[in-house]
C-alpha cells in the first residue's frame, strides 16, 4: 500500500523525499522524513537526544563558577536529606552517568577527542561526519529557497503572475528593458 501512494504521488506531481539516517547516536534506522528538517525517526530517538541536550545543558552550567556553587549546594543537601532519611532511596542516579565533556553528536555520551582545530568535539569521525552530513544538507535548503517557494527566482514568479492576467508582452518588455539597462550599467562600469 505505501508503494501504490508513493506511485499516486509521483504521478501527481508531488515531491516524495528520500529516506534518510536518523542523526541520534547509536540509530541506524532509515526513515522517511515529514517535513524537510526532520533529523531523528522517531519519539524514542527524540527522548533519548532530550536526555543528551540536558547533560549538555548541565555540563555548560557546571563550567560556570556559578553553576558549581549552585550544583555544590544542591548536592550537599542530597547528602543530608540521605543522612535524615530512615530507609534508603529506591530511586537509581538520574543523570547520563559521563564524567567529563560529552561528545557534540545529539545522543552520544562518549568523551570526544581534543582537536584544537574544530570548534566542535566529536568522539569519533562518524559522529563528525553524521552532523556534518545533516548540517549541509539543510545548508542546501535553505540556500536554494525551498522554504519560500519561488522568492528566489524572481523573474519566473513575475512570468508566472503576468501570464495568469493576460499581461506577458508587456512584463517581457520590462524585463528586457531591465536586462539592457544592467548590460549598459556594466559596460560603462
């Protein structure tokens, strides 16, 4: 059934996208996006890339005098509500259990590499080239438009508009003028 609607799709017209690599550490899905910058296939993923953005989160906090303090207290008061406490807590550690920086790939909790060369650190060079791989390809989309239709070709939409309301001789000439004008400005330049 999914192949008779990607067939009707096709035949209509309409833009069926590739399936493409979930970017979360440890995924290997392929899965076909929804929209154009959909990077993970699905909640679980989400959760699990949540989960690292808050140790991220953490760790740039904890890099702050501020936030060791803060982090000082909050642990010192742990300790004495576990001392004031008749049983023990059932509850198991919360965090994501690294010590350390975490690598820059949403998901993965390794330490990375140190290269003073690149802004960011990466644990291994698939990581890099995960991001790096998503990264440019919404590069991509964003360069070419998509999100704004046909803004960036300006003289196609113009053609467009002109010939729905019966006025294409007229937005040729205007056109035409325009190209002689810049020819003209240029060789004067």
């Amino acid at each position: 059934m999914a192949g008779d609607q990607g067939a009707s799709a096709r035949g209509t017209g309409a833009r069926v996208p590739r399936k493409r690599r979930c970017l979360a550490a440890g995924c290997t899905r392929r899965y076909t996006p929804r929209c154009w910058h959909q990077r993970y296939c699905g909640e679980e993923c989400r959760k699990r890339v949540r989960r690292w953005l808050a140790a991220k989160r953490q760790q740039r906090r904890r890099s702050t005098d501020e936030g060791r303090e803060a982090h000082r207290a909050a642990e010192r008061a742990r300790r004495e509500r576990g001392r004031a406490a008749t049983e023990p807590a059932s509850e198991g550690p919360r965090g994501h259990g690294a010590s350390g920086p975490i690598c820059d790939r949403p998901g993965c909790f390794a330490t990375p590499l140190r290269v003073v060369t690149h802004a960011a650190c990466f644990c291994n060079a698939d990581c890099r080239v995960a991001v790096k791989r998503v990264l440019e390809r919404e590069h991509k989309w964003l360069a070419r438009g998509a999100l704004r239709g046909d803004a960036l070709c300006g003289h196609e939409l113009e053609r467009r508009r002109a010939a729905r309301a019966g006025e294409r001789d007229r937005l040729w000439r205007s056109l035409l003028e325009r190209h002689r004008r810049e020819a003209d400005d240029r060789r004067l330049r």
